[in-house]
C-alpha cells in the first residue's frame, strides 16, 4: 500500500468518526423526537436524547486514540452502540 492510499485509508476514517459524531451530536439536539442515524451496516435507527448525550460525553473524556476505537465501534450498528452505552453506563 502506498503512503497515498494510507492517506486516503486515514481521511475516510477520520470522516466516518465524524459522520457518526455528527450524528450523535444531532441526536443530542434533537428535543422534540429521537434522531435517526445511519450506520455502517446501512440500517438506520433512532438514538434518544440521553443515549446520544451520555456516549458524547464518553468520547469528550478519552484520549483521541481510544475516541476513534469507540467512535469505529459505534458506527458499526446499533447493537454496538447500545453494547458501548450499556457498557460505560450500566
């Protein structure tokens, strides 16, 4: 792989976190109904309120390499979401 492709490989990464981060954050926001999110398996669901807040404020407290892990992780699906919420909040 070239030094190019891994650029590229790094900025499609690096905008997946955000677009799942951007959901989220949208999702927080929202006060009037739950947001719906799209993730990576292609299936869309919506994110309540306190889910959407409770995961940014996780991710603002880790250090940038454990944020992408979790942000990865997240946007598989949202089974993985609802297992990083139950995890970190019980």
């Amino acid at each position: 792989m070239t030094k190019t492709q891994k650029s590229l490989l790094n900025l499609n990464e690096e905008e997946q976190y955000e677009h799942i981060h951007t959901q989220l954050q949208k999702a927080a926001e929202s006060e009037i109904n739950p947001h719906e999110v799209r993730f990576l398996n292609g299936k869309k669901h919506t994110v309540s309120q306190e889910v959407a807040k409770h995961l940014l404020k996780t991710l603002d407290r880790l250090k940038p390499d454990d944020r992408g892990r979790m942000h990865n992780t997240i946007a598989q699906s949202y089974d993985h979401l609802l297992s990083v919420h139950k995890m970190v909040h019980g």
